[in-house]
C-alpha cells in the first residue's frame, strides 16, 4: 500500500449522469477501493442502488468493489452482489441473527466479508465473529445519507475495536464510514481506524476528485505509525 490508509471514495456522491469518469478519477488519483452504498428504504429511510449498478462498476474501474448493504435480509442478496462483481461485502450485525453464518455465506463466493454497525449498535454486537472477517465498518454517522456530520462520540467504539482486533491478532481492516473530511479522517486514524470512507470530500470537493483524495491522502503525515 503507497499510503498509510486505505481510502475508499463512496460514490452515493458520484455524479451519476458522469459515472465512469468520476470513477476514472477516483482511480486516477489512488484510491484504493470504490465504495457502493446499497440502501433499501426499510434498514435506512433512503433507497439508492443494487447489483446492477455494481456490475456497471466493475465494468467502468478495476478498483475493489467495497458493497455496504444497508438492507434488511442481506442473505437474500448476497449471491446477486458476488456475481455483479462486488470484492468485498459488508453486512449489518443489527440484520444478521446468523452473522457468522452470512460471513460464510460471503466467503464461500469468493468475497472479503465485511460486518458494519451503525452507531446505535454496540461493537459487542460483532465481538464473536472479528476472528473471522476481512473488515468491521464503523458508522460514524446515521445510516441513510452521505453529508452529514462526524459523530465523535464514536471515536471509543472505534478505539475499543482496534484494541481487540490487536489482542486477538486480527487482520481485519478497521473502516469509518460518514461525515469523514480531513479533520475528521485524523481523530479516526488516531482511534486506530485504517479504512476510510468517504463520500462528499471526494466527489463534492470544490477543486475535483483529485484535489479531493489528495486532501485527505495528506492529513496523515506519511510517517504516522
Ligand atoms: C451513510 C453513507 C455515507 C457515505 C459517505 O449511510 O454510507 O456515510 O458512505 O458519505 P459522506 O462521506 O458524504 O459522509
Ligand atoms: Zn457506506
């Protein structure tokens, strides 16, 4: 990895009319893996986009395909999400009675499993299952719509889970999803984040998506541990 992080431009603020340039961009300029928000207006009050979007993107850009299915019954659609190309998929521990069995589910198709709580969810919600994921997403805003506020009352989710993930030798990526801008972005790496989200930073930055990544490529000095 050139950088310190990963940064994963989350294309909910993509301009959709200039979807595979925006993506060319982001690609262009680093980012490591392009995020796909899926919302089914039931799990989230907002509805955005599904596997067919997913396979036009891995069409349009050779970057990992980072799923968050913010839906309820994930298990219906996970099968529908590997074949459209996704690389990674995050599900939510608060939909997932069987999360250890979706995990597997994931895995068998050949994706990285991701388990994500929104920030009313506790992290003990996932404890069980960090031995056995790719990653463990951490909402650091309300589930439902890109722009809205960082909520550092996260930050200690975010600590106590880089701590156990560290105790248990876990090679999980530690990722933030919301509100994450240059500021934001550091108190989270300080917490022991490592993956990061983003979405208006990226695609709604005043100078373009490079500008944009190469702010938030910069608000960790290269030397930070
Ligand atoms: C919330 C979405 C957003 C999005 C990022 O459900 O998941 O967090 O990815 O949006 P920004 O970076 O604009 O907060
Ligand atoms: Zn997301």
């Amino acid at each position: 990895m050139a950088h310190n992080f990963i940064l994963a431009p989350s294309i909910i603020a993509a301009d959709f009319t200039h979807l595979a340039d925006e993506l060319a961009a982001c690609e262009s300029a680093s980012a490591d893996w392009l995020h796909v928000d899926v919302m089914d207006g039931h799990f989230v009050p907002n509805i955005t986009m599904g596997p067919f979007i997913v396979e036009a993107c891995q069409r349009a850009s050779k970057l990992p395909l980072d799923v968050h299915l913010m839906i309820e019954n994930p298990e219906r659609y996970i099968e529908a999400f590997a074949k459209a190309g996704a690389a990674h998929i995050i599900v939510h521990a608060e939909t997932c009675p069987n999360l250890l069995e979706i995990i597997n589910q994931i895995k068998s198709l050949g994706c990285k499993a991701g388990v994500a709580l929104n920030p009313v969810a506790p992290a003990s919600l996932v404890e069980d299952v960090l031995p056995y994921v790719d990653s463990v997403l951490v909402m650091t805003v309300h589930a439902g719509f890109g722009g809205q506020a960082f909520m550092p009352e996260m930050l200690p989710k975010i600590a106590m889970l880089r701590r156990r993930l560290d105790e248990l030798h876990c090679a999980a990526a530690l990722e933030v999803d919301g509100g994450i801008g240059e500021p934001t972005l550091r108190s989270a790496y300080e917490a022991g984040a490592r993956a990061f989200v983003a979405g208006t930073a990226v695609f709604r930055h005043p100078h373009g998506i490079a500008a944009g990544i190469k702010s938030l490529r910069e608000s960790i000095a290269l030397d930070a541990s």
